[in-house]
C-alpha cells in the first residue's frame, strides 16, 4: 500500500500541476493531463522525507518546489482472518519552496512571497479525494505553516487517507 501511495504522488504531484499559458493550472483528467504533457511541472523534485531540509547541504541538490513524502505511523485493523488489513492513517507532505522575500505590507516582494499559499491550495485541490487500489479518499486534515525560515520555507500539508493490504 505505500509503495503504491508514493508513487500515485509523485506521478500526480509531477503531472497534475503544470504551468498553463503562465498560470499554475490544475490538471485531473487523463485527458487534460495528456493535452499538456509538455508543460513545465510547478513541482520540481519529490521523494520520500528524510529531514531533508535539516541536511540541505549534505544531501544532493534538488530543485524547488519540492515535496517529500512521509508516512505517518499506520495502525491496521485484521478485516479478514488476517489476510486483508485497512487503517486510516495519515501521509505528511513537506512542501518546501524558495523564501522570495518579505510578505510585509508595502513590500515589492509580498505577492511572490504569498505565492506559497496558492501552491499549498493547488496541492490541495489536486489531491482531494485522490485514490487508487490501495488507498483511497485523500482528505486534508492538518497545515502547518512555516515561521521559523531563513533561505527555504518548508510548509506541511498533512492528508488523512483509508488504506487496505492484502497478504498472498
């Protein structure tokens, strides 16, 4: 199940938010999907959350935006004389961006700096109720928001999901 999760994210998070005609556009149908294949990602870089902001200069570089994956502690209830499990359990996404600058009221750099904001709610919208096999039902349940930065910004969207697995 969260071999399937992280990669239905990453294929979502790199093909289903695009820049269209200059505008961060969201893309959920097969359809309009393929139509702008050719687009420019808005999400540069996803991979699995290994502190990676913490070791930013030890760890490779990655372009930004970036979204690491991390699963939350799952607990799975037995359905079927355990052979088939479910839980509803949470995946976090650390959303990590660029700091552009003030977002003071009067700044030249207010509306590229609260930019963030409209990444964390296209995410959001591309993700709602997202699902496959495994997984289904992706909610938003938590935002923190980030106001200890200095060159990075790494905001947290966290998403609560139903999940089952199957043995054999």
């Amino acid at each position: 199940m969260r071999k399937e999760l992280y990669e239905s994210l990453v294929v979502r998070l790199l093909s289903g938010l695009k820049y269209v005609d200059g505008a961060m556009t969201v893309l959920k149908t097969p359809e309009s999907i393929a139509e702008h294949s050719s687009a420019e990602s808005v999400v540069k870089h996803v991979d699995l959350w290994n502190h990676n902001v913490e070791f930013i200069e030890e760890d490779s570089a990655w372009s930004r935006p970036a979204v690491f994956v991390e699963f939350a502690p799952i607990v799975w209830s037995a359905v079927q004389g355990r052979v088939e499990y479910t839980t509803r359990a949470r995946v976090l996404l650390h959303v990590v961006t660029d700091w552009c600058g003030s977002a003071s009221a009067g700044s030249e750099f207010q509306a590229e700096s609260l930019g963030v904001f409209d990444l964390l709610d296209a995410l959001h919208e591309l993700l709602e109720d997202f699902g496959g096999a495994s997984f289904d039902h992706l909610k938003l349940v938590e935002s923190r928001t980030n106001h200890n930065h200095e060159d990075i910004v790494e905001n947290v969207e966290v998403f609560e999901y139903r999940g089952k697995q199957v043995i054999g």
